[in-house]
C-alpha cells in the first residue's frame, strides 16, 4: 500500500489507548507503520483525562466511521449494536474494518464478512480471540496445509485465573472472583466470563477459521461455565491426578458434524493445557499432517491486545489478504453434534448414606443405564453421610444424565455435587 494509511480509532479505553501509544512511537517497529496517521478517535466521555500525544476526539463514532477522509476504522469500543451499525456503514463506505469484538462478531460475523467480499475490503480480528496470542492468521495462513481435526483451548483469562487460585491456594470459587475483581481480571458484573459466553463466542470464531466453515451458530455450542466447580472438587481433581480448566473444544466428527462445547474438564496433570495457569491463554490445535501444536500467551489486557490490533493495521498496510476474513467457506449447512450424543467420561461427587450396601446400590444404578464406573472412593464421612467420587469410563452423555437423574431421586443420595467432563484420552 503506497502513501499515508489514514485511521479512526473508536475507543479510547484499555485497548484502544495502548494502540495509540504504540503508533505514536513507532521508532524500531516495522517501517510500514510509518505510513499511518490516527486522524481522530471516537470516545464517549470527551472531558476525561487522558494520556497524551492524542488526536481530535470525537463522541459521534458513527459519523468518524464513514468519514471520507479516514482508510481504516479500528472498532475497540466494545458493545454489539452499535459497532455492528458502524462496521457496516464503514464497509460500505469503502473502509477497510478492524475489530477486537468477538461478541459482535459471533453473532453478526458472517453478514459483516459477505459484505467486506463484496466490497473487497478487509475485516481482520486478530485480537478477538486470544488477545496477543498470534492465532487467528496462523491458524488461517500457516495451518492452510493441515486438515484441522480439534481445538481445544483456554481462551478466557478471568476463568483461568480464578481456578489457578482455587486450586494453587485452596481457596473457594466466590474469594478467587472477588480477587479477579480486585485485580481488574473480572468485571464487577462477571457473568459473561464466569457462565461461559465470552468463550463460547470465541469458539465459534476459531471453528469457523479451524475447519473452513462458516460461523456456526452460537446457540448450537453447548455452554457451561464455572460457577458450579467447587473447593472440593479441584482438590479431588488434583489428588486423581488432574487440574480444572474452562476448556473450549471443537471437534469435526468423521461423519462431518461439529462437535462444539465450553465447559470445566478435568485435564490430565501431564497435558500441557494443565500447566496454562492464571490469565493466561492457550489453543492446542490437532492437524494432519502437522501433529499437535500449541499457542500460548496473555489472552487478554491492553498492551497484548494492541499487539494484536496492529498487526491488523500491518497485514493491511503489506495488503496481505489473508487472516482478513474467513475465505468463502463451503455452502453445505452444518451440522452439529448435540451434546447427548458426546461420548466421554465424567468425574462425579455426591453425599450418600454411610451404610451397607450404599456404593453397590449405587454401582447397580450406574450399571442399570449401562455407565461404568473406572473407581468410587468414600471421602470425609460426617455424621450418617459420606462423599463418593466417581470416576465413569466413556459413556454417552444421554445414558450419564438418566443415570444421574435416577441417582438424585434414590432415597441413599442426599446430595448430588458435581458432574465434570473429564478430557478424553486424544485430546493431546
Ligand atoms: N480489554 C482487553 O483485554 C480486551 C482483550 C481482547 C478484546 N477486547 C475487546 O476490545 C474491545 C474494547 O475493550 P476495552 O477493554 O478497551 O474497553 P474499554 O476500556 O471499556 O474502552 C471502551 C472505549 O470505547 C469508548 N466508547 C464506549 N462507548 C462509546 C460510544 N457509544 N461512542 C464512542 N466511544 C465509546 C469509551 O469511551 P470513554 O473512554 O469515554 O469511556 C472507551 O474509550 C471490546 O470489544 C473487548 O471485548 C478487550
């Protein structure tokens, strides 16, 4: 690209201040950006004090988007109706779009995508997933030769950190969130983080890119977030030989149906992703012929992310097409793997009566709905009752929840705890 790149930056906050920074001193970094020029940035509070060199500030994001004399609109403003409203316009008025928004992404992605085709323009979102974490252009660019068969990924920070100190600190989940609060790693309203959403929005992301699909539907990735792992059960996990991760899992099945879910999974002590602790990120990818790989890095926070963002602003300076949008992907429907129908195993705790009989009560309910138990171990007796954890072989998750629910209802169950996935033996 010969000349001055000219750029709107939309958000000044976290993100959008440290792309600032680094374009205001771009002295050793690639020459290329020596081209941009930041004519304006879009903010929502224009009396705010604000770290300098800054250029003129704006509150009407929408009307900076489709300036005529703006190139490139950079979105880090977050939200989802108005960034979709302003990608939109600026594509349309002939801008290339770079976002960090996957939650406008997941669920306006592909309509943004087909018009950015039709205006041969660039969308890029290296940031939206994964935060520094080189990822999206890698997987799209330097994976192009591999047929991906899963991703399997720790792709929310906040979630991360709060199991690392549960499980490094043998603290309880709601001390661990007050922390991450503190510490600026979880928001006052932590709910997208904690029940799953911001995970399941990047993971519709990265399966799309990762098999070559459109963007599947975000209702069709089966959710589950944090909020029920407890003390216990991560002290369990760890004493089996396992740690608790939010993982986000993708996988083609062979008959070509996309087997998508969030949820916490007991991770083998001796796989890599077991050792990805605090707010850290990491995406393991499974591909032939290249083998297993795995990305890592900060998933989140100003600088990592800004590295991101302009590398956007790079790849389009080099116009290199690629890592810009999704290439036009097959038109087959897709077809997804309902969760009943995963095949895997599960860690189990309940209290039950402390008598006789119990656990061989229990094992013939199991059995009953065809489930096999690889141990059952009593733990703390108190009072009548003790805890049984259970470990099941593969089991369809259909058969696992009759069970389960007969379970409940037993007369020696008094309380059912927890029921985690564990990973399956492949996924390394
Ligand atoms: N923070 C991260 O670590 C991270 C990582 C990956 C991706 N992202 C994504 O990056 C985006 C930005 O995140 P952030 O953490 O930088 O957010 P943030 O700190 O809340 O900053 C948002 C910025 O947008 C401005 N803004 C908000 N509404 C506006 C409006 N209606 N018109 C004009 N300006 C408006 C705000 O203005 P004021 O300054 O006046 O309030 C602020 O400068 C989000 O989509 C997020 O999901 C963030």
């Amino acid at each position: 690209m010969a000349g001055t790149l000219r750029l709107a930056l939309i958000g000044l906050g976290t993100v959008g201040s440290s792309v600032l920074a680094i374009l205001n001193d771009v002295a050793g970094l690639d020459l290329r950006l020596g081209a941009v020029q930041v004519v304006a940035a879009a903010v929502r509070d224009l009396t705010k004090a604000r770290n300098g060199p800054l250029p003129p500030l704006y509150e009407d994001a929408l009307a900076l988007a489709c300036r005529p004399d703006i190139d490139v609109v950079v979105e880090v403003m977050g939200g989802v109706e108005l960034p979709y409203q302003l990608l939109k316009a600026a594509l349309k008025a002939g801008k290339h779009v770079i976002t960090a928004n996957k939650a406008l992404l997941a669920r306006h992605g592909e309509e943004l995508f087909a018009l950015a085709r039709t205006q041969n323009r660039q969308l890029r979102y290296e940031a939206a997933v994964g935060g520094g974490i080189p990822l999206l252009q890698p997987i799209e660019q330097c994976l192009g030769a591999n047929h991906i068969q899963a991703v399997t990924a720790i792709i929310n920070g906040t979630t991360n950190y709060i199991l690392t100190q549960m499980a490094t600190r043998q603290i309880a989940y709601e001390e661990a969130l007050a922390e991450a609060q503190s510490l600026g790693y979880a928001e006052a309203d932590p709910r997208a983080d904690v029940e799953g959403n911001d995970a399941q929005e990047k993971l519709t992301l990265l399966a799309a890119l990762a098999f070559r699909t459109p963007l599947p539907d975000l209702a069709a990735v089966y959710r589950e977030g944090i909020t029920a792992v407890a003390l216990p059960d991560v002290m369990n996990a760890q004493q089996l030989g396992f740690a608790i991760k939010l993982l986000a899992i993708a996988t083609r099945t062979a008959d070509g149906r996309l087997d998508l879910r969030v949820h916490p999974t007991l991770v083998p002590l001796d796989h890599p992703l077991s050792r990805v602790d605090g707010a850290y990120n990491a995406v393991l990818i499974q591909a032939e012929p290249v083998g297993s790989i795995m990305f890592y890095g900060p998933g989140a926070g100003g600088g990592p992310t800004a590295s991101a963002v302009v590398s956007d602003i790079i790849n389009i300076l080099a116009d290199a097409p690629t890592g810009a949008i999704p290439p036009a992907s097959e038109a087959a429907p897709l077809h997804y793997l309902p969760i009943t129908a995963v095949q895997t195993r599960f860690y189990i705790r309940l209290r039950a009566l402390d008598q006789p009989g119990v656990i061989g009560h229990i094992g013939q309910i199991f059995g009953q709905h065809a489930v096999s138990l690889a141990s059952i171990v009593q733990k703390n007796p108190r009072g009548a009752a003790a805890e049984l954890v259970i470990i099941t072989h593969d089991v369809p998750e259909a058969r696992l929840r009759a069970a389960l629910a007969e379970l409940r209802a037993s007369a020696v169950v008094q309380e059912f705890c927890t029921a985690i996935r564990v990973l399956p033996e492949g996924k390394r």
